[in-house]
C-alpha cells in the first residue's frame, strides 16, 4: 500500500493493554491497533514436560506435530472398499467414532447401517437389515481402525467406492467414500428408495468415471495444494467446502472430459458434484487422515492424531498411545436448524469429520471462513474468536495452512492434551446435526466443544507414561 | 455459537472510544470490542445538498445507487465486436480510459494499438502498424463510449470475440473481450508472434466453443450471483478472480460438455480458463459496466457512473453529466514487481478495471479478500482499511454484495465526488502494472489513490449546476 491513510482527517490513534489470551492481542493488531500485551495466565501446576520414565514430550510433540505439518496428501486412486481397504472382509461394516455395539448405537448410525445392509442386498428391507445388525452377524468397526474416516454417521460397507489418498511423504494411504450431498443422505441416517438409487448411481456412474479420470493425472492430486488454496478462498475444510469442492472441479474436469467418451455421462458427473459444495468434505478428510496417522506411536506425544463421534460417544487417541481410545458421552449440538426442525430433533454430535480440526483446519481455521456463520450459526467474529482460542491449546502451527485475516498466520495445529488441561479451554467444533431417529436425515448445523472428560482421562493416562 | 467464550481464564474487556473516522470503530466492533463513537468530522463548509437550480442531490444520488445496485447482469451471449457492439464501425480501435490520440497514447495501449492492427492484417508488422495508427486512418475512441470495458490497454479491435452481459433488471448491453491470461498478453502492451497465436486461438476456438456453451443456458450465467458469492469466496472481483473463475467454470462446464462434440478441444477450453485466475475479470467488468448505465442521467446525481485509465489520464463521468469526462495525469502505482523489474519499468495507471470499484467492488471490497496481498502488497490489514475507508466516501451500500468479514456489511458503493471533497479521502485503486514501452507486457501489480484534480474539477461543474 502507497500510504498508511489517504485521509485528511486528524484522527486518535488507540491504545490498548491486552492481559492474558492472546488471541485478543493478534485480533487488535490485525486491526492495526497498538496493544500492549502483558502475558499472564492464572496459577496452575507447571507444566509436564517429561513423562515418569524421562521422555521429552515438548520434543515428542514437536516431532508429531512437525510429522502431520509436513504430509502431503495426494489423491492416486479410488477402489472398491472391500477389494481396497486392507484387512476388509465380507460381513464388515465401518463406522465413525469410537468402537460402539449395535446396541448403543444412535438413531442416525442405525439408520445407516440399516440402509447400507438393505443397500448391500443383505435385507429386505429397513427392519430386516436391523435384526441382521442385532443378531451379531455383522462386524461394526470404527473407520479409523481401518485407516478410513467418513462424516457423520460414516458408514463404510463392502461395496462403496472410496477414494485413495497417498501420504506422499510417508507413503502411507487413507480412504473415504464419495460425498452423497445434503438432506435425506444415508450419512445423516436417512434410508429409503431415494437414497438407494443414488447410492447405486454412485457405484456404476460417478465411481467408475472418476476413478478413470482421477488415475490418469500423473502424480495425482495435490489435496494438500487444493486446501492450502481453499483456505485462502473462505473454506475451512470441514463444513465449509465450497472453495476446496470448486478447486477439485478445476482440477479432475480436463481428464474427465478426455477420458470419458460419453459426454452426457461425463456433463451429469460434473453436475452432481458441483450441485453439492461438500464434496470435497470427504476427501478433505481422507488427507487430513493420511496426515495425522504418520506421527502415530511417537512415545511421549501428547498431541491428538484421533478425535471421533459416533452419535454416543466422543472419543479421541494420541500420538503416544495410538491404539487407545479415550471417550466421553458425545455433545450437544448449537446450531441453527432447518425449516420444521428443532433441537429436540436433534441427535448428539456424530462423525469422522472432526479429523479435520485435529490436522490442524476445520473448525479451527474458522477465521479463513466467516462466512460459515451463514451455515452453522454465530456471527464471522466468533468464527475469528474460534481460531484465535484454539492457538491457546495447540502445539505448534501448521506451516502449509495459512489465514490471511491473520497475516498469513499458521492454522493450530497438533492438540495439546496438556494444554486443554493447563488452559479449560477445550477444542471447539462446528458440525452438521443428523436428525435422532433412525431413517430421516440432516437436520441442521451447528457448533461445540468437545466434552471435557476423555481429556480428564487422557491426561491421566499420560501422567502414568 | 454455543457461548461466547469457553475459556476458564479471566478476561479484561477492553473499552475504546473512538472520534472521528467511523471504519475504526466498525473494525473494533468486529473484533468484539467495545467502543465509543464520537461523530466528528474537522469543521468544513456544509455538504451542497441541491444544484443552483434547486434540484435534491441526496435524492438523486439515492436513485443512482438504487438503479446500481438492483441491476442484476447476466451473460446472456457472445459475438464479434464489429457485428455485436452498436455503432462499430470497420476501421474503429476501442481502448481504455478517455479519449486520446495516438500522439498522446502511452507505451503499453500503443503497443496494444500495433499488436491489434497486425493481428487484424492491416498491417505486416508492427512498425508499419504504427505509421497506420499515426497516419489517421485508424479512428480511436474509448470503450465506455460504446458499452465496453477493457482492462489495462482495453484493445478492443473489430475481428475480437466479445461476452454480451444483459442488465436483467433495466434491458441494457455491456461488452467485454475474453481474457488472455497474465504475463506477455496484449493487454498489457505486448506484441509479437506468440501474442497473434493466442489471439487467433482465442477467435477460432475459443470464442465459438464458449459461445455455443454459454448460449445453450437459458437464462445465461448470472454474473450478480457469481460475484456475491466470489466476495464470499476471498475475491474482490479485480485483481483476485480465483474464485470468480472456479464459479464460472462451474457454471458453464456441464453446457461446454454437452455442446462441444470434440473432447479434446472442450478440455483445451477449459484448461485455458482454468489456468488463468483473471479469466473472470473481464466478465466482472462487463457485468459492472451493465450495472452502471442505467444510473447515467439522472439530474443532479454526484455519483461517478465512469472512473477510467489510458496510461496517460485519468478520467472520470458523474451519473448527472454521463457525457463530460474529467481528467488528470495517470497516477503512479506502488506496487509489488515480477522477477527483472522495477518500478523505473512501470507506466502510469492504466485500464477500465476501475469499472469495479465504481460499481462498489474491486479494489472497495478488499477486506472481503485479505490473500490479495500476495498479489498487489500490503497487508490484510490494509485490505480492510481500503475497504472501511471507501464507506466515508461512498454514498450507499450494496445490498447483493456483502463482506463477510464486515459481518456481512454491503460494499461501499458509489463514489460521491461531494464526499470525495469533504473528505479529502480518494477512491483507492488496485490493479496490474504494464511495461512502458510498447512490446513488453506484465511488469507487477500495485495500489494507488486517484488523482484528485478530476474531482477538484467535478465539483467545480457541480457548483454550476
């Protein structure tokens, strides 16, 4: 800029003193006011450096955290869950969240599994495919046991197409399905006709012309380019995806146009994804799976690499101690319902998709995306207030995602069980609402935090490392 | 959101009172302080509320912006400018900014003048190209003379392919030509083979390919409804079209697959547009141009319905004397420079780009795209600053174009030469820099205020009124 003010008004410079978070500091100098900031933060323990037996966890995390930051997720390829997926087998179903029986399940992950087991050819109909779930017949696991991750109810059955993400860094993969849209979808717990038929249209249509296309691009695409991108154009990757689904459009159109030789076939493949701005959720997620699994099983680590809802519980894992999970009874969405719906439709927080938060955007790149207040409720302030709290409990910032309303700061990255503890300040989340009962489908978006308690038992858990 | 902070720690609210310009306190409050505003302005004669002869300038500058904002443009169609643009005429040369002559034109719209001619076969080269444009054979006029818009040099020759964006709300015509990308481009003053190779492919596939596409749509592509959505989307709509082009690819693409029977060349098409950001500027343009015609003529109204560069003067038309440009020198951008270049490279303020701004976009709604500062330097904070200090000298906001980030504050629309005056504040600019010598093209992108003596002027006949 050729000059700080072009005005001819004299005006009065401010002048603030700023105690404690942060946060307030940057967001008052973003605005070009001059803050005197005085850190200070009230008495607390000091800070676990060191586990019982020695290790270094600020260098455990920094590891971590410097492990996730530099993954570079990269769309190959897709395939067929059952022939893809390693470890599937026949009577398996994949969920979100923590591990959950049938019989604690929620209204909208029965729901979907209900549709996926008719959808599989497995049942008749709805109930059928409920008492097939109840008789033990089938195996439900969490997506993350098998390096999957799917939004909302995040049902996963043998024959849906997913995606493939390579870790080009580390050379590890990660897998999500094709994103169904909004409304009645199965992810949200609605079945029925309607869902069947586009599931089916996504297995014979959508699937095979974009895998074709997808895997002739030599190298792949940069997901990590596309979201690094999409951040600076008003998503945040996880509820707001217009930006990264456009991106992704730019990027696979070419080879789709050339690979398809049926162009009216190719025309409506275009069509659905650009008629749903959340496509590119669930391959936002799968990279941002492919990140966090690479600095899984760093002794020490205190930095979350999971953090899951499956509509019961809320659950989370750390790098130190990647195969245990941590759970707490799952929250209470606030949110902003649509038209005929209320809370007390709504079903507690459900998903995978909290995988994006816990790589370091998502909710807490907030501040990229004020526009999302216009989906999940609040005002493009608080979505700045999101961000700038959740520098307080993270490790390190993400030195790939940038905020430009922060000059071009680095996204929290790496959650920090110590700090959620030192701080009570607790990883904030925005999210869609499935409605409760089973068969019905969204009703609404919204925001929360994540339930104190597996941060209570986690740090516990560390105390004795 | 669910609270409005979930952190433990105390907080000291911070207070402020602010006196004078009313942008601080917009910012501060957007940031969720707590401020005082003191409505102060430094003493000055009181604002001219009627002409001499008693006409209500408040009430007219309100229908100006009204008849602005409610237009609504829409790309209903392409042709070949001799055959599209009223009035066109066969050795007729359109460019940027007011009126001037060859002797006056500055290096990059000569350059561009001698690119169009060889490209047109009226001359072989682009000496002899020059010895035409000098000999009077070539008429010159300004493209707002004919409802066009150009950026930078703004050639427009007859042979060149233009959009036709339709103002649904008033019935009338803008034209704009296809953008050709960045770097050595015609636009930006260059000439040569590689230049003439583009501007063909440009004509014989392009242009026909697009045309058939954007024409099978009914309704056409509503541009309002893109750029509303691109200002959400980290675009101004000048200088960052990122997002503009994505959603128009995602607009037209579905149309190029189904009317485009050769594959290869649909997907040559797009990968043009894809790989060009500023594809959309010259649509951003037009529609702006389209928004801004309906206002011209109404009596008494101090709104600028025009605000044009050539390289050598600055020109601006107010809504109540649509006929009678203002001029002064082009100012000096300060600016960010490609690899090889200084600012001793860098020809004055050039091009109609400045359509955006005067239709309360572009460079007016920066702080709607805080990563422009990779682009034309400067921090996000600036961007916001630009932003809160055109609302001092605007008369409206626009009410289909919001900020997000402003808590979905309207843009600042309509340049009010009164306010202009009273304040001492000057519409800010951005926009890309040419070489000065003719041939060269892109030497960086920058920011500067306008010049004030067109408004020192204006004013003058306002007075006269």
């Amino acid at each position: 800029m050729p000059e700080k003010s072009t005005s001819a008004l004299p005006t009065t410079p401010l002048s603030v003193v700023n105690v404690g978070l942060h946060g307030f500091v940057e967001s008052l100098r973003a605005q070009g006011v001059e803050v005197t900031a005085v850190d200070w933060r009230p008495p607390s323990a000091p800070r676990l450096t060191h586990t019982r037996t020695g290790v270094d966890i600020e260098a455990a995390n920094a590891e971590a955290t410097a492990r996730i930051a530099q993954g570079r997720p990269v769309l190959v390829g897709m395939g067929i869950a059952r022939q893809t997926i390693p470890g599937y087998h026949d009577r398996l179903i994949l969920h979100a969240g923590p591990p959950v029986s049938w019989e604690r399940m929620c209204g909208p992950q029965r729901g979907a599994v209900m549709g996926a087991l008719v959808h599989e050819g497995w049942a008749q109909d709805e109930g059928e495919a409920a008492e097939l779930a109840a008789s033990g017949e089938v195996e439900f696991a969490p997506c993350h046991h098998y390096h999957a991750v799917g939004p909302m109810a995040g049902i996963i059955s043998p024959s849906m197409p997913v995606f493939i993400v390579r870790n080009e860094t580390f050379g590890n993969l990660a897998y999500a399905t094709q994103n169904e849209g909004l409304g009645r979808v199965l992810r949200y717990g609605a079945y029925g006709p309607d869902i069947y038929q586009r599931l089916r249209w996504m297995e014979d249509t959508l699937y095979p012309t974009l895998k074709t296309a997808v895997e002739s691009i030599a190298g792949g695409i940069d997901l990590r380019a596309l979201i690094s991108q999409a951040l600076h154009m008003g998503d945040e990757g996880h509820n707001r995806n217009r930006a990264g689904t456009s991106l992704f459009l730019r990027a696979v159109t070419p080879a789709l146009m050339r690979t398809c030789p049926d162009r009216e076939r190719a025309a409506e493949v275009f069509e659905f994804i650009e008629r749903n701005d959340h496509f590119f959720l669930n391959l936002s997620m799968a990279a941002a799976k492919s990140t966090l699994e690479p600095a899984e099983g760093i002794a020490g680590a205190t930095i979350l690499t999971v953090m899951a809802r499956n509509g019961t519980d809320f659950g989370i894992r750390m790098a130190g101690a990647p195969e245990r999970w941590f759970v707490a009874p799952a929250g209470i969405v606030d949110g902003l319902y649509l038209p005929g719906y209320t809370a007390a439709d709504a079903n507690p927080d459900i998903g995978d998709s909290t995988v994006t938060e816990t790589a370091g955007f998502g909710g807490f790149a907030m501040a990229a995306a004020p526009a999302i207040a216009r989906f999940v409720g609040g005002t493009p302030e608080d979505a700045l207030r999101a961000t700038l709290e959740m520098y307080e409990i993270c490790f390190a910032e993400h030195e790939h995602f940038t905020i430009p309303a922060l000059n071009f700061r680095g996204t929290p990255l790496g959650i920090d069980v110590r700090r959620v503890m030192e701080t009570g300040i607790r990883p904030r989340l925005n999210t869609g609402i499935a409605h409760r009962e089973p068969g019905i489908g969204m009703v609404g978006a919204g925001v929360l935090p994540a339930p104190e308690a597996c941060f209570v038992e986690a740090f516990a858990a560390i105390r004795e490392w």
